[in-house]
C-alpha cells in the first residue's frame, strides 16, 4: 500500500510518470499450469517535459518493484526539501 500513495503524490502532481517501454528480446514466465512469452522491458522517467530512458532491462512481472522504487526515492526527496 505505500507505493500507492507515492504514485498518488507523483500523479497528481502532473510532474512524474514512470513507465515501460518493451524491447525486442523476450522470455518465457510460467503462470498457473501456462507458458506465456513476455518482453523485457526498459522504464522510462518523464519528469516535466523531460524523458529519460533507463539503460537497465527488467522482466515484465517484476518491474513494478524499480517502478515503486523510483517513486518513493522521488517521494523522499521531494518530503526532505519542503521540510
């Protein structure tokens, strides 16, 4: 529930986006008794007019813990300069 609250922060403030962009290499993932194939995927960080994509490639069902990551370094940093 934490992350919740520091995409919250970053949303409603129009001014951070994390996202994911797939690249061309894949891999497989079991779900359940399945086989699906997935794409690697680089995040990208809009700050503002500002994009900038990440040179690090993540697997798609676990990149939400760098996206919560990002949000929460941003969210620190952001609580320590009004203090």
């Amino acid at each position: 529930m934490e992350c919740l609250e520091y995409m919250s922060w970053a949303l409603k403030g129009n001014h951070l986006r994390v996202y994911a962009v797939p690249t061309k290499s894949m891999y497989t993932h079991k779900v359940g008794k399945k086989t699906v194939n997935l794409s690697y995927v680089k995040l990208v960080i809009e700050i503002g007019n500002a994009k900038h994509e990440g040179k690090e490639t993540y697997k798609q069902h676990l990149m939400h813990e760098k996206v919560c990551e990002i949000y929460k370094f941003y969210y620190d940093n952001h609580k320590a300069k009004t203090k």
